[in-house]
C-alpha cells in the first residue's frame, strides 16, 4: 500500500541541498538534468569552457561536466557560486524549461535512455551530443514517446493478470488484509462528518462526498463499460440510478470517493490498476463498516463466543458479502483470528477468495486462483444443495490441509447463484455461532479422485457415449481488455461528461 507521496514518485526529485525550506521550494522545480542543460547553456552563452567555468566555482572540470549532464547533482553553494560567477541569478539558473527547444528534445532523450524500462531493452543508447542531427533527434524522442504510450495502453495477456492478482493476494495475506492508512484515512472521514455510529445511511455519504467538495449525481446514460464515472474538473461522481444496477450506491460513491481520497493516479500498469481496486473497495467497505464500531461488536461477540457475520451485516445495514469482506479485514488483526473468504458461483467458480488460515485453494500454474473450481464437498459448494437458500449454512470440512469450519450463505444476482463463505480452522471454531452443527464432509482435492473424476461405476456405464457441447467461455479466450482504465470506453466516457456539462 502506498499513499500519494511516495507513489507519484516526483520527477523533479531534485537538488540535495540541506535545507528543507529550499527542498521545499524546488519541490516542484527543475530536476538535476535540466539545472544541468541550462547551466551548460548559459555557459556557452558566455563563451566559457568548461575548464573556465568550473574554476570559478573552484570545482573540478570533470565534476561541472557531471553536473551538466545531470550525473551528479550540485550543491546548492556550488550553484549559488556558478551563478554569480557566469553573471546570472539563481532563480534563472534553476528555471524549469528548458533553454531551447533542441535542449529540450536533448534532455527529454537521455531521461527516455535513462529509464529502467528502456535499459531492460538492451537497446544502445545515443549520445545526445551536438553532433546528432537535430533530424535524428526529433525522431528518437517521437519513438520514445510512441513507446511510452504503447506501454500505457499494452493489452495485459490473461496471464500477466492471473499473475499480478496473485501478487496481490500474496501482499494482502502478508498484512493479514488489513490496510492501516486506509482505516486512518477513514476514521478521519468519519470525524470530519460528526459520524456517530449506527448504519452509515446515503445522506452521510452524501454528506461525506460534499465536504470533500463533491456533488452525487444520479443518471441512467452512464457509459455501459463503467460502473461510475467522476468529473474531477466540476467534482461531480456520476452513479447509476439506484435500481439500475445490484451494486449498492452508497458502495459506489465511496469507492469513486476513494480514489480522489487515497489520491490515485491514472494507473500505469494492470497491477496498479487492481491494486487500486482493492484499495478503493476496502475504503468503501471501511466508511460502511466503521472500524471502531465494529471492532467493539465483534470483541463483545469474541467474549460471548458468538461471532456472526450476519450481526455485522444486520447492524450496517450492508450485504453479506461486504460483511464477510470487512470480518476478514479486522479478524487477524484484531481478533488473533486466521480466516478464509470466497465468493463463488455455483458451478464452484472462484470470483474472489482470500486466506490466511492455510487452506488450500485450487491454483493454475501462475498461482492465480480466480476462475478455479473448489471442491465440490467445501461449505461453499455444498450450500447451494440445501433446501432452504435464505439462511447460513454451516459444516466442518477434512481437507488436506486441516479440518476447518465454514459458514456460507447464497446470494442472488442477474448473473446467478453466487455463495459467499467465511472459514476458520477448527482450533478457532470456539469463537463461532453455528459451530454445533453436525455437518461435516471430507475433501480430498486436490487428489483428482476426490471430486474432479466422475466416480468409475458412472463413468464405466457411460463410457464412449458422453458429448457435451461445452460452453464457450469468450472472456477466457480474450486479452485483457486494452486501456489506461482496462476495458472502459474513453470517447464513451467523454462524450457522457461532455453531454452532462452542459451549462
Ligand atoms: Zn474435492
């Protein structure tokens, strides 16, 4: 997790100068390379060799040509010494453009070869000397420039996707899927709107969004490739009519919020943009789910043995699902409890999962999980054969890895059946409501003889007579979808703002 200051990594990282009112005021100023090209220029301006110039700072000729090319950065005394001594002030030495427009193409090249992403490319790099045609010039910035977009818009394959989601997952059960700035960034939210307790209701959303400065506006002619689309200009977060849509609205706008609170950038990669994701997702889920609130819910439950993802859910007014969600965020943390959450079809598909209790998921080959099928006797498969869907069913599961007990409850949508399940390993089950049940089952996966073959009897009476027509499932076979935002229609999304800020 990182917040804005280290993660829009400043490309003016600039002079070391040992005092922070000067860092300071060249924050935002002009980086080594370019203080370099302008001091070089002026320099030859006044007619100076470098051996000229470097002497009046009393510095060595080979250390000034470091400085001019931005290898090494100066002092703020040997600037203030250069300055004077080529008859200039500092504030025109240390202006950010550059002194001519070939300077600029110059600097902006050795930036584009000095870059980690074109020195994996192994690609020789070219002295941006004056002895390069100003012609040959042009041409290598236009190239780097038509690379650096091909990068941002780089389809990422399924699989650099399945990759970096397991990435993520690995770095979310490291901090036991507890966000710390999150949770801070939120409680201040929550205090700066005089929130005090109970379900967070759309009027404190709304009344979130507006001290922040943020107007909610309700459409049905959003974009069909977003879920919601924000004006930063006008600070407007345009949201679907309330019924147009299973997602509810007050998650929305948060998770639209989120990314102006938790001051996103426009993601460079697909990593980044599910990093985001989760990020935004959990700030929802942490404004609808205070911690305060609901850590005090769960300790008293934790002390009564009694915890129940459906009092979470009953007190916040929330769906299980985000219930369950923020039970997993607070549970190791705070709870001492190992936990694992899945939301999966009923066909046993795997949308999301999460563990830090040692299960065993089914994995691919790169360690991604989503697209899985899970066994077919876990809690989370088993609750879809129970007569009565609208309650929590409960079970104890032999695994490989362990006997764990699971509750789970299915949830309806447009696109189907989907249960979502909460599990702790036996040794925790103590803290649990439901652990009396007497259901249990074994799971042998990931033994193919467990579930995944048709037993032999079945499969020797059918033998050579079976074919089904499988259905083709496009959105496998398919690339990431290509963009900045991956899969969003931009002239769709502009067309919409253009459409709605009309005076
Ligand atoms: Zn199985």
């Amino acid at each position: 997790m990182k917040f804005s200051a280290s993660r829009r990594e400043s490309s003016s990282a600039g002079l070391t100068v040992g005092s922070g009112h000067v860092e300071e005021l060249l924050s935002s100023g002009p980086d080594p390379l370019t203080i370099g090209r302008r001091l070089r220029h002026i320099r030859r301006a006044k007619g100076l060799t470098l051996a000229d110039a470097a002497a009046l700072a009393s510095i060595s000729p080979s250390a000034l040509s470091l400085i001019e090319n931005g290898k090494r950065e100066a002092k703020l005394s040997v600037l203030i010494t250069l300055a004077t001594g080529l008859g200039t002030g500092l504030g025109e030495l240390l202006a950010t453009a550059a002194p001519s427009r070939r300077a600029a193409l110059e600097i902006e090249l050795e930036k584009a070869q000095r870059a980690g992403s074109f020195q994996a490319l192994e690609i020789p790099a070219v002295r941006t000397g004056p002895r390069l045609p100003m012609e040959a010039l042009e041409a290598l910035v236009g190239l780097h420039r038509a690379l650096a977009k091909v990068r941002a818009e780089r389809a990422a394959t399924p699989e650099q996707a399945r990759r970096a989601n397991a990435d993520l997952r690995d770095r979310m059960r490291r901090q036991g899927n507890y966000f710390g700035e999150i949770e801070s960034v939120a409680a201040e939210l929550l205090t700066a709107t005089k929130y005090d307790g109970g379900p967070i209701t759309r009027t404190v959303v709304d009344r979130m969004c507006a001290y922040l400065g943020f107007r909610v506006v309700h459409t049905n002619d959003l974009p069909e490739s977003t879920r919601t689309v924000t004006d930063l200009g006008h600070k407007i977060i345009y949201l679907p009519q309330p019924d147009a849509g299973q997602h509810d609205s007050r998650s929305l706008a948060l998770q639209a919020l989120g990314h102006v609170v938790l001051d996103h950038a426009v993601p460079q990669d697909y990593s980044e943009f599910l990093e985001q994701r989760v990020e935004i997702n959990y700030f929802a889920a942490s404004l609808l789910i205070p911690e305060r609130g609901a850590l005090s819910l769960l300790r008293r439950a934790k002390a009564a043995k009694d915890i129940a993802i459906e009092d979470l859910r009953d007190a916040y007014a929330v769906s299980y699902e985000t219930a369950a969600h923020r039970f997993t965020n607070l549970a190791t943390r705070h709870l001492d409890l190992p936990v694992h959450f899945m939301r999966i079809s009923s066909s046993g598909v795997i949308f999301k999962a999460y563990e830090n209790d040692g299960v065993q998921f089914p994995t691919d080959t790169t360690g991604a999980i989503e697209g899985q099928r899970v066994c077919r006797y876990w809690t989370a498969r088993v609750v879809f054969d129970q007569p009565d869907l609208s309650t929590a069913y409960q079970q104890y599961t032999d695994t490989n890895s362990g006997t764990y007990w699971c509750t789970a409850v299915v949830d309806r949508t447009s696109a189907g059946l989907f249960s979502v399940s909460v599990g702790v390993p036996y040794a925790d089950v103590k803290w649990m409501r439901g652990r009396e049940t007497t259901e249990r089952s074994k799971s042998r996966c990931p033994d193919p003889t467990c579930c995944a073959l048709p037993p032999a009897e079945l499969a020797d009476r059918w033998e050579g007579m079976a074919w089904p027509s499988a259905r083709v499932h496009s959105h496998l076979l398919a690339a990431m979808p290509p963009g900045v935002f991956p899969g969003v229609d931009q002239t769709d999304v502009l067309g919409f703002l253009d459409r709605h800020s009309v005076p």
